[in-house]
C-alpha cells in the first residue's frame, strides 16, 4: 500500500560553496579556451607584423633591433614598384593565376558533375584514376612534360606550359567538385529535366547556382597555388626574365638586396597582400565549400 504525501518535497538549496566552485571551474574554462586562442592568433599574426614594421623602417634601422620604425619609411614600397621589371612580375602572375585558375574551373566543373551524377559503365574506375593522379608525385613528370612543352613546341620561357595544362582539367579540383556535387539532391535535377532542360542547361542553370561554394573553393585553392607556385617558373620561365613571375622575381630581388631587408620586406608584403585580401574577403565561400565537401561520400 503506498503513501500519500501531504506535503511536497522540497529539495535542498544549493550549497553556496558548490555554486561558488562551478563558477570558478567557468571563468577558468574561458580563460583557458581563449588564452589559448589569443596565444595561436598571435603565434600566426606576429610574423606578418614583424614583416610589416620591417618593411617601413629605413636602412639602418632594418640592420637594428629595433621592432618599431622610429619614421615611418613609406617611401620604400615606392622603391621596390620603381624596380625594374617589378611591375612585370606582377603582370605575369595575374595572367598566370587568373587564367590558370579559370581554365580549371571550366575544365574541372563539367567532370566532376558527369562523376557525381551520371551513371555510366566505369565511372567508379574513373574516379580511381582521378584520386591516383592525386597521389602522382609532380615532380615524376617534369621531365617528359619539359620534353614536350620545350622541345617538340618550343614554349620555354614563357609560362604557356603551366597555364595549358590547366585548361584540361585538374585531379584535385575535380574530386573536391565531385564531393560537393554530392551534396546536391538529386530531386533538384530531375525537376529541371521534367521541365525540358537538358543536361548542359541543368548544369548551367540549376548545378552551378547551388555549387557556388565549392566553385569558389576550387578557385582560392587553384589561385593561391599559382600565386605563389616557385618550381614551375623557375623550370619553364627562369631563361627569360621577361615571364617571370612575383614569386620567382621576389628571389632575384632579394639577391640584389641581400642587405637592404627593409626593402625585402617591402617587396614580400606587396607579394602577400593580395593573397591575403582574396581570402579576407572570400573566406565566408572557401570555408563553407571545404566544410560541405566532406558531407556525402
């Protein structure tokens, strides 16, 4: 026979003392999370502002060691644009990463959508043979590839044989499109062929508008790698001073101020800023499409 109680029970307060130390436990929680993050922000922002104070200080100063200019010297960017060929530099390397990353996107998009959508004999061979050029050392085709582009066209010195290639796609763009495309229902698709749209125009009109991220993605990845790709230049391109470009011209220019490090600090800033505003500004599109890619195998 159970009981009734007339009364409620009542539950005892808390112990002052336990509040007090979950309390405690907190602030130390949030002081230990972000110590932590303003000891890694610094870790990485600390280098750029050394490299930027250096850039402004004049030369005697730069050879100190002092942290802070006692003047600021900005006339040294104006030194390093005034060299020669500097500007020429930057020409061929907005060609280079522009174009380059263009002719990837458009040659990467289409094939990743036919592996990520269509069914045909094959297709998990392909993409085998996708993820196999990924793991495919570069450095195992220089030579032959140099070979073709140098003797049998005759394109060194210029930088054509790294821009050409692109235009046919590429092995990790095309898996990272694929891995987003994933993501994209299928329902989506089958609408816009229910309404008469074909392959290329669901593609055009239906695919890209939602795969905007991952497109954007590709684009930072294949864009910061050309920005700042060293070998390739320095194989097709070191013969002729005329096509290089800002990464290869920044070692040059070094050598020639080997001395003058608020000089080459100049010059590196001017080489990174534009890196750095790319991804300042697109980074909201780069970290979601990296993000989604990982959704669905």
């Amino acid at each position: 026979m159970t009981q009734v109680l007339d009364h409620p029970v009542e539950l005892a307060p808390p112990v002052p003392g336990t509040l007090r130390a979950a309390r405690r436990r907190a602030l130390l929680e949030w002081i230990a999370v972000h110590a932590l993050g303003v000891a890694a922000a610094l870790f990485f922002t600390l280098p750029f502002v050394f490299v930027l104070l250096t850039s402004l200080m004049s030369d005697s100063q730069a050879l100190g060691r002092d942290l802070v200019p006692h003047t600021w010297e900005w006339g040294n960017y104006r030194k390093v644009f005034d060299t020669p060929g500097f500007l020429t530099w930057w020409r061929n390397t907005l060609v280079y990463a522009g174009l380059g990353t263009l002719l990837t996107v458009v040659s990467s998009v289409p094939v990743a959508y036919a592996l990520a959508k269509f069914r045909f004999r094959g297709r998990n061979l392909s993409l085998m043979l996708v993820i196999s050029m990924m793991m495919l050392p570069p450095q195992v085709v220089v030579i032959p590839m140099y070979l073709f582009w140098a003797k049998q066209l005759d394109l060194s010195g210029t930088l054509w044989p790294l821009i050409v290639p692109m235009a046919f796609g590429d092995a990790f763009s095309v898996f990272l499109l694929r891995q987003f495309l994933m993501t994209i229902p299928d329902e989506y698709l089958d609408a816009a062929k229910v309404d008469g749209c074909g392959d290329l125009r669901t593609l055009l009109r239906v695919v890209l508008p939602m795969a905007r991220p991952g497109i954007a993605a590709v684009a930072l990845f294949q864009f910061f790698y050309a920005w700042n790709d060293y070998f390739g230049p320095q194989i097709y391109a070191s013969e002729n001073p005329g096509a290089w470009t800002l990464s290869y011209g920044l070692e040059s220019f070094k050598g020639a101020h080997h001395t003058d490090w608020n000089l080459t600090m100049a010059a590196t800033v001017l080489v990174m800023a534009p890196v750095i505003l790319v991804f300042f500004f697109a980074q909201k599109a780069f970290v979601e499409g990296v993000t989604l890619t990982g959704v669905k195998g």
